[in-house]
C-alpha cells in the first residue's frame, strides 16, 4: 500500500555525523519488523550533489540538528517519496 503520511523509520543503517546540522538522508525501504516500523537503508554517500541516489529513494530520513552519530536501530522521521510503498 501506498505511504500516504510521514511516518517514522529504522535506520537500518550507521554513520559517524556532527551536530548543528540537520539532514536528509535518502532512503530505500528495507522491511518492516514485527513492531511495526519501517527499516530503511541509506542510499549513496549524502552529497548534495548527487542526485541518483535520491531517484531511487522511496522517501528521505530526517536526521536531526542535535543528533550525533546514527546508529542501526534509531527512530528517525521517515518523509516517504508519492511513488513509495509501505
């Protein structure tokens, strides 16, 4: 079924991060654990300036200002692309 609301995500995923910023990370969805939320994986390496990686995305993870490194398993905000499905 189609995403219809932000919801949130699972990083299925870990990278070394600092504060102050907040970011959007591309996303494909992964899986969806027995607790109900979304497990995605980060696409590409985060530049800017890379647009495939956010063509193949089925929605964007919202990594937080005052967030520091991500770890697998964190609960992020999940902002899901029209075409995504949940």
């Amino acid at each position: 079924m189609p995403c219809s609301f932000p919801g949130k995500g699972g990083a299925g995923f870990s990278f070394d991060r600092k504060t102050g910023r907040r970011e959007f990370a591309p996303v494909r969805i992964v899986g969806k654990p027995a607790e109900g939320r979304l497990v995605v994986e980060q696409l590409g390496n985060g530049s800017s300036g890379t647009l495939y990686p956010l063509c193949r995305a089925d929605g964007l993870l919202v990594i937080p200002e005052a967030m520091g490194d991500v770890k697998a398993g964190h609960a992020l905000d999940f902002l899901p692309m029209p075409h995504a499905r949940c």
